[in-house]
C-alpha cells in the first residue's frame, strides 16, 4: 500500500520498509510520504511499530543490535540507509525528542550548546543558545538562570529544552516520540502551540496515543494497525480532518472512536 500526498512536496520517503528484530517482524511493507514543513502524526495501539517506523527515519534503530531494516528510507532523495551514509550526521539533520524529557546533568545553557560545540561550531554559541531558547518558547523563563541545572527545571520546561537542544544543531525535521505522555495538560498545551509555531520551518513527525492530540495539532495523520498474522501495517494515510472526521477504512474509524486500542 503506498500513500502519495496530494499537492504537497515530500521531504521523506518511505519505500517497502520493513523493520525485525531478530526474526521478529515489527513494520511490514510501510510506503509514506512525509510532507515538508507540516506536522505528520502517527497513530495506532500499542505494540503496531508506531515509535520503530518513527526510529527509522534517523536510523536510530541503528543502535538496537537486533535490529533490522529492509527497504528505503528517502531523504530529499537520499537513501538514508545507503552504504555510504553517516548516521550522526543524519541525527543532525533529523532530530528527536524523547517520550520523557531527557536533559543532560548539565545546566541549562550547556544542554543547548552541547550539539553545537561537539559540532564544532564556529559562530557565537551566546547567539544558537539565546536563539534557540526563544525558538522553544522557554526563553523568557530561563534568560536569567541559564548557569541553573536543567534538572531544577519543571517537566514541561525539561521536555523544551530538549526540543531547544534539538534545534541549536539546525535539523530540518524533528522526530517526536508521545512528547507530552509524562506531562500535565498545561504543559501539554504548550508543547502543542510550538509544535504549530516550529512547522513552519520545520517538518515535524509526533507518534501519540492521544487521539485528540493528534487531531488539533497534525496537518496529515498515518494509521498504523496490528493483527494476528501482520504487524505494524500501514491501514490509511491522509489529511488530518479526513482522517479524524470521514476515514476510508472501517478500521480506522473503530480505533479512533475507541472501538479498539
């Protein structure tokens, strides 16, 4: 099944990935395209390979020994998985965002300066740190303690810094893997708002089991299923407010309307 956008310019592409660890079969012949400067939701309950399709499009399955990738993974065109690929240098250019904020023991300047400088960045560091801070909505709320530990941080402020962290080494899409799962609804309402605010620049991929979550936040959604002979299937892909609001598949309404999950 491949799913194609509709007047949009694609900045991945997936083409027959399928994803084992071991024998173990996690993603099954997934064929997507990801649009430029939009946000892509991917859904579905748990166990269908929603984080290991997200894991894939910065090669962070790399670091799972017993994993396997099969099929392409196109970046601009670029095989990602090609021989000749670094995957450090992709993370740099994809970034992620954990499901529970992970900042450095640092403080909360050196956690954004810390890409750039193991980068080997030549420009002002003062500028990436200000600039990404402002990007990630913390700024104002940091600007005078930046020499703070970042574990001295709220979770909604741990979880962007590590977004601010994300953008000082300049990605171009950011992987978001449930962002909000371990945070109140407040924080959760922030982290949405610059989700909206950074696709404009950026290409933005949220895995999430909340359903409304993805429904006010995404510009496209991918549905993800798992059954008793296949896993991690591809059932529909499509504009966010078809998708929540007049699937195609029967399937894709009994899951979004909590039939099954």
């Amino acid at each position: 099944m491949r799913e194609r956008l509709q007047n949009q310019e694609p900045i991945l592409q997936t083409r027959g990935l399928s994803v084992y660890y071991d024998t173990k079969k996690a993603v099954t012949d997934v064929d997507l395209d990801v649009a430029r400067n939009r946000i892509t939701a991917i859904i579905g309950p748990s166990g269908c390979g929603k984080s290991t399709l997200l894991r894939c499009f910065n090669r962070m399955n790399d670091l799972i020994p017993s994993a396997r990738v099969e099929g392409q993974v196109l970046f601009d065109g670029l095989d990602l998985y090609g021989h000749d690929v670094d995957p450090t240098e992709i993370r740099y250019e994809i970034g992620m965002v954990f499901q529970r904020p992970n900042p450095f023991p640092k403080s909360i300047y050196d956690n954004v300066a810390f890409g750039p400088r193991i980068n080997g960045f030549a420009g002002s560091i003062d500028e990436v740190v200000e600039k990404s801070l402002v990007r990630a909505a913390l700024w104002d709320e940091v600007k005078d303690r930046l020499k703070a530990s970042a574990l001295s941080l709220s979770g909604g402020q741990q979880q962007r810094l590590c977004i601010a962290r994300a953008l000082a080494v300049e990605p171009r899409v950011i992987l978001m893997d449930e962002p909000c799962s371990a945070l109140d609804p407040i924080a959760t309402l922030a982290i949405e708002e610059l989700m909206r605010e950074l696709s404009e620049d950026y290409s933005i991929i949220i895995v999430t089991h909340n359903m409304q979550q993805a429904a006010r936040v995404s510009h496209y959604t991918a549905f993800l299923m798992v059954e008793e002979a296949r896993v991690g299937f591809l059932v529909e892909f499509g504009e966010s407010r078809q998708i929540f609001t007049n699937p195609e598949d029967e399937r894709t309404e009994a899951y979004i309307t909590g039939r099954f999950g």
